[in-house]
C-alpha cells in the first residue's frame, strides 16, 4: 500500500503501488479496505509533528498511539487496553515534520524516527524487558493535529537506514 496525500481526489487517496488499496478520506482520517498485515512489515509515515496524543493507526488487534509521558510525548501500542510504549523516547519537537518507520517480525516490533533507532516496543517481566511482536493496524490511518503526507505499507522488512526514506 502506498498513499501520496499531496495527491488526493477529494475524499479518495490513491493506492499507488498497484494493489488497488485506495482508501477514504473523512476529516483527515483515512479508512482503507484492510484491517491490519501481519508479522514481516515495514511502514513509514511521513507527517507533521503531533500537537498532543491520540490514536494515528488503529485496526481490530491493535492501535499505534502518540502517549504522552512525563518527558512528552512518545510511540506506543494499545492492546486491549494495555498500552506498551517505547521506552526512553521521546519524538524530538523539531524539526516540524518527521518520518517513522516501524517493522514487524513474528520476535519484535521497532520504530525509528527521522533516521534515529526509537526502539523497540517491550513489556517488562521481572525486571527484564521482553520485546513485543504486533500486527500493524491499518483500518484508520491519522489523527487530528498531524498532517500525513505519506503512508506507505511493504511485505517484508526494508533496510532503513536506505536513503528512501529520509
């Protein structure tokens, strides 16, 4: 799945990579025809920094929220009410837009922001953090206050440090 949001048809974006995954937009949340993809994923998201948490992809499993901690804001997943953010981030206020990427193995899911290794998303189990594995979510795809210009869902994991994606 890859969306270009400069390149909407008023409330349709374009699936771009030929997989006919075109998705609906509806005050700036777009509704695509998949639930989530399994494990072996990478997805990047290119957007305006967020102004303060809320949900920016959900499906039936899962979530992946902005959650606000007390050093602000960082990534995290919601799983039957149970929220697993990353640990010791916090997404950087500048500059004003950013691109994470987040990959999926049937072992771990991580994310990286703007070039940077954020993580990986874990639960703690005495005393050790244990990396968690999620579908991601791709019912809904944004939230209010950030501006998408780019989703982009591929089979597989992609190297992230290519150039492609900063």
């Amino acid at each position: 799945m890859e969306y270009d949001l400069s390149r909407t048809s008023k409330d349709v974006v374009k699936d771009l990579s030929g997989n006919g995954y075109d998705g609906k937009i509806n005050s700036g949340v777009i509704t695509t025809t998949l639930a989530s993809k399994g494990h072996n994923y990478t997805v990047v998201l290119e957007m305006s920094f967020p102004s303060g948490p809320g949900t920016l992809l959900s499906g039936p499993d899962n979530s992946l929220i902005f959650q606000e901690t007390s050093s602000g804001l960082t990534l995290a997943f919601n799983s039957s009410n149970i929220i697993y953010a990353l640990r010791n981030f916090t997404i950087p206020s500048s500059p004003s837009t950013m691109t994470v990427v987040i990959t999926g193995t049937e072992k771990k899911t991580s994310a990286f922001v703007n070039g940077v290794e954020a993580g990986d998303f874990t639960v703690s189990l005495n005393g050790q953090d244990i990396p968690m594995a999620f579908v991601i979510p791709l019912e809904t795809i944004g939230v209010k206050g950030v501006t998408l210009k780019r989703v982009s869902v591929w089979d597989g994991l992609h190297d992230v440090h290519d150039t492609v994606f900063w």
